[in-house]
C-alpha cells in the first residue's frame, strides 16, 4: 500500500558486514536514490535510517540484499516503518559504542559458498549435512552460555581434525573462528533409526534411505536446527491423510519446504519482498497465495487460498530436497499442542506411531527454536511467529527501560526481558496448555535469565489469574510482580515498536482477555495517555454458551448473538444455517443455559463475532482449530470486491461507548435470506468493522491509533482498516517485528512495566495495571 507519503525505514543488519566497505556502500546507494538519513556502525552490527516514499525504501531494501559488496555476509536483516523525522541528507555517522550486552545470534541459513561445497564432488564437505562457515549455521539452537565459543557450545564434543583446525586458526579462511566447524572426519553424523531406536543405516545412506522412506509415502521425523521436523510427500493425498491422523490434527494447515524458488513459483504468486523473504538468512515460513490447486495433495491446507511454504535452510535439507525433488509437508516434530522435540529419546517416545523413521544426528540441540511465520501485509513484514532467524535477537525500544522480564501470556507464549534500550523476546513457546509446554515455559526463563545474567527489579505478567504464567509470577517472591490487563498491553506492544508516544487509541481486538472487571474483554477501545489507559469504547457484549465450548462452535456464538439482536422474533428454524445446525434438544439446553445465564460468560470479543458471522453466513459451524471460522471468512473477501458495509450504532454505556452491532447483524441475516452467497456478506462485515473502527476514532479525536491483537492477522481487515482510517485523517499503526496474535504480549508487559517504574520514580501513583 503506497500512499506516497515520505516515510522513514531503521533497519539492523548484522553479520559480515564491518570493515568491508559496507557503510560506503549504503552511503552511495541512497546517494543515487535520493534518499536522506544516516548510517552507523557500532557493536551490535550496522543502523540505518532512511527517509522516502515507501516505494523507494523498498527498492532501497531489496538493493541492499542486491547489491551488497562482495566480501559481505548479511547474517541478520530487520527493519521497520517509523514516522520520520524529516532529515536533510544522508551521511555516515561516526561509530558509537553500542549497548554493552553481547548479541547472541540467531540461527542462520546456510550461505551460498557452503551449499556450493556440499554439492561438489571434490570438495571435502561433499555431502556434509552440517558445513557451516562463520557466515552461516546453527547459533542460537547450540550456544550453552557465553562468551559464544566452541567450548560452550554443543559442539564442545566434538573435537577438530587437523585440517578443521586449520580452517579454524586461519584468519584468511572463511572458517576462522567458525564454531561449529565440522567435517565428515570430525564432525557429527546422521543415522536413520527404525521405531524401536534401532539404527538401519550411517552416514548419507541415512539421508537417501530416508529420502526413499519419504517418496514412497512414509512419515520420517527428521532432527534439523532447532528441532524435530514430521516430514511426508506433499503430493501423496494418503501419507498427508495418515500424518494428520496420527499427528491428532484435522484440518490446521501444514507448513510445506519446497526445494527451490523455482519449483514454489508453480504453485503460489511471490513478490519481489515475499521472495527476499525466502531466499533471507532468517528463511521463514512465507504465507503465500497460491496459484493454483494441482499437484499438492488436497489435505495440506484444506480449503485454504494460501500455502505457507519456506526453502531449505540447512545442508541436511539442501541435501533431502535435492534428492527428493518434490516439495514436502516439513511440520513441527511434536504432537498437537506440545512444543517440538529436541532429542532423540524424546522423539522416539513422543513420536512413536506417529513417525515410521527418524533420521537423527548427534549434534545435541541445547534448546527449542520453530520455524518462523511471515505474511507481507499492507506493504510490509509482518512476523506471525518470531522463532528461528529473529530470536533472540532484542526489539529497539526509544529509550532504555528499567530492567523487566514478562512472562507473557497463555496461547501463543513468548518472554521477553528488557535491558537498556533492548527488548529481547524469547522464541516462539507455544500455548501453555500441556505439561511439555508448562516445562518448556520454565525451562525458557531460566536459560534467558542465565544467558543475559538478568536481575530483574520487576516480573510482569498478565492480569488473569488462572493463566500458568501469571501464576508462575505470583510464585515469585524475590522480584516485585506487576499484573497488566491484556489489551493494555497489546497496544503498547505496538506502540513500542513502532516507537509512538501516548496519547493513542488502542484497538486491541483478539480471542479473549481478562477485564479489570472480571470479565472477558477482546473488542477494546482503549485510550491510552501516560499514564495508563482508559476504556474508551468496546464492542456490545454477548454471552457464550458453554464458555469454553462456545470458542470450538462458532454456531453457539452465533445463536447468542442471534438472540440478542432478534429477542422474541428470532428467525425462525429453517431459515438460518446456525439454526440448522442443532439439533432440537441441543438449542433448547442452549437456550437454557442463556436464559438462567448458566455457565455463559459476558464477553465483547471481536474474535467470536467473527465466528458468529462464519456461522451465520453458512461457512462454519465447528472450527477444528483455533481461529478456522475467522481465518475462512477472510478467504471469502477474495471473492468479492465491494466498499459496501452494513449499518451499527454507537451509543454511550457505563464503562466506554458502546459498538452496537445488532443492525449488522440484522443486515446480514436479511443479505443470507436474499441469497447473495456468502462472499457478499463477508466483504461487507469486513467493511463494516474497519467503518466501526473509524467511527471510534473520530468519536474519540486522538490522531495516531495501533492495531493489536489476533484479529489484525488477517489482512484484508489490516489493509482496509489501514487505509480507511488514512482517508480520514488518522495515523493507523500495525505490528511488523512482533506478533499482533499473544506471541507479542511479552513485550507489551515490559513496556507497561517500564511505564509505571517512570512514573512511580517521579514519585506518581501506579494506575496502569488496572
Ligand atoms: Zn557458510
Ligand atoms: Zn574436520
Ligand atoms: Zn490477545
């Protein structure tokens, strides 16, 4: 989305990218674009700033990767879209002393003179699954503590041969100094071991009987980076089937690798940015739009307009894929809800009847890191999931905080800890459902508390009680533990890395949070001024039935809402899908439960208002996975191009105005019974929440607003609310580093933290955490 107005991009490269004419370079290049802002150079890596139209930043970006000198290495590449500041001209900045705490880097994807090696026949890393060089490899997923040195890595147990260290000593080789130096001599291996643990093969027979297993439709857990991977041939409709029946996972879609840019352009449309994006060092998993449906087996992604498809970024994967020549299912080695396994003996207890072989090596992976998860939305990156490539590399807030570690929340957990002006933010956790994941949460904090050596004054944590994670706060007796109401903390997370001061309006629209008034918030308005913030607005609540069930039913929604719109003239049976999909006796218990209010909490969700549409419109009446009925209405506005909404009110209520959508739904019913399809309807709710949105925003005067929580995954609501709310005035802000969805929670709780640590040093009273 270009609005040609002047913007301003920071971004942080690190790698090989110091004393090798790197700032020249980028001076030169924004010479000859035009483009105005600074670079610099310090101890965390290379800074720039640059101010133009965001179709010329973009051009400058991607030159960058481009054009790059020779001799450089970008390891790390993270920028993002800030106001600017107006800048004159563009210069080299003297280098400055940066923050003193030592970077840990992320793991990165093998580079291209590694890869060159593996597949030459007279190098001798030929077929070497894990040639690495100090551009290129694991980091992150094998440091035991720093300084990062081979000694405190998992590679300690592995000791040098003689041309190894050589490599290693040598200041003119491109290994010097590379820790996890390895060859086929000295280095780790790989073995293929059957369901039993017994080993069937060594070496690279492992890799091509592995490959074998695989295109004959078998399932092979495969040990890679930062984890177990399940893998199975894409285009096999049975083996997808199987993996999905065994991993226990109905219909959430499968993350695939492709072994080359080449072979994903067949099956999905990349642009110049989502292509930087596969081909970068952090190599995530790119939500791409596919092209069309041939070829891939139907239950990858089920009815599902976009593929989430990464490249090779391993030796070991370079090697499969290349064998294979096929794109595969590469989805997390754990089982629904668990966090990924790391170890052997783990994956082949945890993965017994799920895999059929494991191919497995003995480099010990010291912790969990995922795939990471990017869309390209409104122009830009958005990080859906922060794990492998990002993490832990910090987020740079404006100014330094007080040092803070957040606990996060419940789905979708991360941590983050402050230090300076850094914010680091763990890798991606997972939902703190089970006991794996409970452990993994524990086991995160204390290597982050042990890495960063961190003392935190404060643990901050969210205000439901019943979460895990605040409960492991309120355990904590050395440290003072601050509550911080949910949807608070979203819109700070978003107002912190976009870098804006309050005053701001908070839309913070997700699943559910816990209110300061004990009851389920997830529709906010929020005000945000200095000191705290304020309820401006919220959606008009509505009971669920069945509380936690009503979250799985779209349909339970839907008849609440149904019945709060309608009262005694709801449609009548056979008019409605929602009312089609119960069974007589259930409605009547349901409408039970609503009546005598039994188990059926008040909530002003957006997120279930997106199921009750789903529900009403026809399109679904139970998710078999967490955000299916929002995510397949967003699909549907592919269909249909309009800029027409539905009617809502906004009225005055006890605590903040109220969003009214009873009209909505009213018209909506009425599109449903004119048998307009479904892709109409959808559009225009879509539609008629970004108007909802402007609505507040102008009813509340405040010029600069965020949008956080889970719903603004979706992009269509993203861009139209983005641009609605630009042609009437308003400065939207959207994420782009940190997760709109809970991963970015962590963050959000540092910065109000940090807040109410300012404030009470001045000597205020604390009003943040509600
Ligand atoms: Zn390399
Ligand atoms: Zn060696
Ligand atoms: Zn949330």
């Amino acid at each position: 989305m270009s609005s040609g107005q002047i913007q301003r991009v920071r971004a942080v490269i690190r790698g090989a990218v110091q004393g090798v004419g790197f700032r020249p370079f980028i001076f030169r290049l924004a010479e000859e674009m035009g483009l105005k802002g600074w670079v610099i150079n310090n101890t965390q890596g290379v800074f720039i700033e640059a101010e133009a139209e965001p179709d010329a930043l973009q051009r400058f970006l991607l030159r960058i990767e481009q054009e790059k000198p020779a001799i450089s290495f970008i390891q790390s590449f993270e920028h993002s879209y800030l106001d600017p500041v107006g800048y004159d001209k563009f210069e080299i900045r003297e280098s400055k002393d940066g923050a003193k705490t030592a970077l840990i880097l992320p793991d990165i994807a093998t580079c291209s003179e590694c890869r060159r090696e593996i597949f030459d026949r007279t190098n001798r890393r030929h077929r070497y699954p894990f040639t690495n060089c100090t551009n290129c490899g694991p980091r992150f997923s094998i440091i035991e503590a720093l300084p990062y040195d081979r000694p405190r890595t998992s590679m300690r147990i592995f000791e040098m041969c003689p041309e190894c260290n050589e490599e290693y000593q040598n200041p003119r080789n491109r290994r010097f100094h590379a820790q996890p130096n390895a060859c086929k001599k000295c280095g780790p291996h790989l073995e293929l071991l059957g369901p039993a643990g017994d080993v069937w093969e060594e070496h690279d027979s492992a890799l091509q009987r592995a490959a074998i297993a695989i295109a004959d439709g078998l399932i092979v857990a495969a040990k890679g980076l930062g984890g177990f991977h399940l893998l199975v041939d894409a285009r096999n409709e049975a083996a997808v089937l199987r993996l999905r029946q065994r991993k226990r996972r109905e219909e959430k879609p499968f993350a695939l690798m492709f072994p080359s840019l080449a072979s994903v352009t067949e099956f999905a449309q990349v642009d110049a940015m989502e292509e930087r994006l596969l081909l970068s060092t952090e190599a995530p998993i790119v939500l791409l739009r596919r092209s069309g449906c041939e070829g891939l087996a139907e239950s990858v992604a089920p009815a599902n307009p976009y593929l989430g498809i990464m490249l090779p970024y391993t030796p070991l994967h370079h090697l499969l894929m290349q064998e294979l020549g096929f794109p595969v299912v590469a989805t997390s080695g754990n089982v629904s809800d668990e966090p990924i396994c790391t170890h052997e003996q783990e994956a082949l207890l945890r993965l017994q009847g799920i895999a059929d072989v494991f191919l497995v090596h003995n480099r010990p992976i010291v912790r969990h890191v995922d795939d990471s998860v990017v869309r390209v939305m409104a122009g830009r990156e958005l990080v859906l999931r922060r794990a492998r490539g990002f993490a832990p590399l910090p987020v740079l807030l404006g100014e330094a905080a007080p040092d803070v570690i957040a606990v996060g929340a419940h789905q979708k957990n991360a941590i983050a800890a402050s230090v300076g002006e850094q914010v680091f933010i763990s890798q991606h956790i997972g939902d703190l459902e089970t006991v794996p994941a409970y452990g993994a949460f524990e086991q995160v904090l204390a290597d982050f508390t042990d890495l960063y050596e961190l003392h935190p004054a404060v643990m901050a944590c969210d205000l439901h009680p019943d979460y895990f994670s605040t409960q492991y706060a309120r355990k904590q007796c050395a440290v003072e533990v601050m509550a911080v109401q949910h949807h608070y903390a979203h819109a700070l997370s978003c107002m912190a890395e976009n870098q804006i001061e309050a005053p701001v309006l908070g839309i913070a629209w997700d699943g559910s949070g816990y209110g300061p008034d004990k009851t389920v918030w997830g529709g906010e308005f929020l005000r945000i001024t200095p000191g705290g913030f304020e309820r401006f607005a919220h959606l008009r609540t509505f009971r669920l039935p069945g509380g936690e069930r009503a979250v799985k039913e779209p349909r339970r929604v839907a008849l609440s809402i149904l019945r709060e719109t309608f009262g005694a003239d709801m449609p009548k049976a056979g008019t409605l899908a929602t009312l089609e999909a119960f069974s007589s006796d259930e409605r009547r218990v349901l409408e039970e439960m609503l009546d005598r209010e039994i188990r059926s909490p008040r909530t002003s969700s957006a997120g279930r208002l997106f199921d009750a549409v789903a529900s009403i419109i026809g399109l679904r009446q139970v998710c078999r996975f967490e955000g299916q009925a929002a995510m397949e209405l967003e699909f549907l506005t592919h269909e249909v191009a309009t800029e027409a909404s539905y009617p809502f009110d906004l009225v005055d209520g006890d605590d903040g105005m109220i969003v009214d959508w009873a009209p909505t739904i009213r018209a909506i019913v009425e599109d449903v019974r004119g048998s307009l399809g479904a892709g109409i309807p959808a559009t225009k709710f879509h539609n008629t929440l970004a108007e909802m949105m402007v609505r507040v925003a102008k009813a509340c005067g405040e010029e600069k607003m965020v949008l956080s929580g889970g719903c603004f995954q979706n992009r269509y609501l993203t861009e139209r609310t983005v641009k609605r709310l630009r042609e009437d005035g308003f400065r939207p802000y959207w994420h782009q580093r940190v997760p709109p969805n809970d991963g970015g929670i962590a963050l959000g709780q540092v910065a109000a933290a940090s807040r109410a640590r300012a404030r009470s040093k001045k000597g205020e009273r604390q009003t943040v955490c509600a």
